[in-house]
C-alpha cells in the first residue's frame, strides 16, 4: 500500500453553536516533535478550552497516538486519527484547537466537529509519496565537501545533521533505491577522502 506524507501545512477553522475549531494538518517525524508542537500550541492558544491531537508515525504507519485532551473519551482523538489513517497518510500531525462557546455538542455533536476540522485541514495540506530512505553518516575531508555536497543532491538526497571539527561528519538521508548508486558514486568522487556509515533510522 502507497503511504503518503506531508509536503506542506494544511488548516481549517469554522465555528459550530459557538465553539470555534482551529485545524491543522502537517508533518511530524518523532512523538516528540508532535509532543512539542502540540505543547507549543497550548501556550499560543491560552484561553483555549482543547487542544486535541493524533499521529501516525513510521514507515509502516503503525505508530500511533492520540489524545481527546478532556473531550469525552472518544470524541475528539479518534475521529481525528481516522481521518490521518483514511487517507493512507504517515509521519502526519494534526491537531484542532477549540475554544468553548458555552454550548454543549454532545458525543455526536463533537465526534462531527472534530472529524471535519480534521477532514478539512488535510484537504488543505499538500502531500507526496512516501519514499523509503536510509540513513548514513559521511565522514570526510574538507576538499571534497562541495562534491559531496552535489553528490547528495543529484541523488535526491538530504542533509539532517552536520558537524565540523578536524574533519566534516554529516548526517543524511539517501532514497533507499539510489543507495547502492551513490555509494559508488561517493567511492569514485572522494578517492579515499570520504567514508560511509549506514545508520539506523531513529524513531520516536
């Protein structure tokens, strides 16, 4: 089954019988980057009576979270977290706001309200197709940081971390199907002065 992931940010915001619902729909690769937008969302919208919150995580889709942050059990997460599975998405994050508007919805009222500030934020958010990648780690000398640097962008590559002491270490990502043709590549272009690490992918 193709999974897709998000390419940009997506939102939505209606109000029902006063209650206004802010939605949005973007990426998030660990729980606890999720965790941490979630809990920079509570500090944007003091006054707020909810913030609600669910995720898919993996490259499978299987690691799951969700949150009905005092909304009946039920009400609030799940519909959110259905709306991210039914559309075959992962590393995705969506989260609604709600601010009270004094009038009860009832568990059908918010399980409608929910889902369609979900629905609607993910409408919103452009989205790509999941590509298995592997991480590696590149340790090399200064002379051929540039090439590499090409290197990794011709094969559609990214660099995720980098670090410069003695020598340069970069942490990155590399499409798992143009692996093997890239360390080639980099076996070719660097001469000796480059090495490669295949790494796990780390995972919240």
């Amino acid at each position: 089954m193709q999974l897709w992931v998000p390419s940009g940010r997506g939102e939505s915001d209606f109000t029902e019988k006063k209650s206004r619902f802010i939605g949005a729909a973007r990426r998030a690769r660990t729980a606890e980057e999720a965790r941490s937008i979630v809990a920079a969302l509570r500090e944007e919208h003091p006054r707020s009576r909810h913030v609600v919150w669910a995720y898919v995580l993996g490259a499978d889709g299987v690691l799951k979270g969700m949150s009905d942050d005092g909304e009946p059990r039920g009400t609030a997460g799940r519909p959110v977290l259905d709306h991210i599975t039914g559309a075959k998405l992962t590393d995705t994050l969506v989260t609604v706001v709600r601010y009270f508007g004094g009038i009860k919805l009832g568990t059908g009222g918010l399980c409608s309200a929910y889902g369609q500030a979900a629905r609607q934020a993910l409408e919103a958010m452009s989205r790509e197709p999941l590509i298995e990648r592997r991480q590696l780690r590149l340790g090399m000398e200064y002379s051929v940081y540039d090439t590499m640097l090409r290197l990794l962008e011709r094969f559609e590559g990214r660099v995720v971390e980098d670090s410069f002491g003695e020598n340069v270490s970069l942490r990155a990502e590399i499409p798992a199907g143009v692996l093997n043709d890239f360390l080639a590549a980099v076996e070719n272009a660097s001469r000796g002065a480059a090495a490669v690490e295949l790494i796990e992918q780390e995972r919240g």
